[in-house]
C-alpha cells in the first residue's frame, strides 16, 4: 500500500563475500590476475638471476586492478573506479550553455 509504514527498519545487508571484498572487486582482482598470466605466457622474464626480481614486470595488471579496487579519492572519499566513471560523465555529457551578449 502507498504509505505503509512499519516500525521496524530493516537492517542493511553486508555485500562481502570473502576477506571483505565485495562480487565486484573480486572480478575485478580475478581479471587482474588473468591479465598477469596472460602476460606471463607472452613476455619473457627478464634477464636476471634472481626468479623474483625477473618475473616482476609481470605482476602490473594485477598491480594496476588492486589500485583500482583499493584506492579511495581523497577529496569526495569515492572509490577510485566510481569516481572515474562519474568524472568522465560529467567531461562527455555536460551542457554547455552559450549566453549571447550585445556589444
């Protein structure tokens, strides 16, 4: 009914599926680690003794994705991949008003 009203509020429901990450930023982390395989498979380590420092270049995509999932904007306090998105519709679809003046 239009203007029912019960006394009870519901309680919010918590999105987190693992270690507190929600569906979202694990796809998000899942693709990064995709891409970092990916790499892997394409581009050769680099040529150094040491296993860990050869194979580093590897792990940007999935440097890249954790950035993305974990970084606040500090002045609004938005994740970073909202605050991106909402920048760039506001640059693409902002209207631009012309006011004519008489010289």
């Amino acid at each position: 009914m239009y203007g029912y009203y019960h006394s009870l509020k519901q309680k919010p429901q918590s999105n987190n599926i693992v270690w507190g990450l929600t569906f979202i930023q694990l796809v998000a982390l899942g693709v990064g680690v995709k891409l970092s395989l990916m790499l892997a498979e394409i581009i050769p380590p680099l040529p150094i003794n040491n296993i860990t420092l050869s194979h580093i270049h590897h792990l940007i995509p999935l440097g890249i994705s954790m950035s993305l999932v974990f970084m606040k904007q500090s002045k609004t306090g938005l994740p970073l991949p909202k605050y991106l998105f909402s920048l760039a519709k506001y640059r693409l679809y902002r209207r631009k008003v012309y006011v004519w003046r008489k010289k």
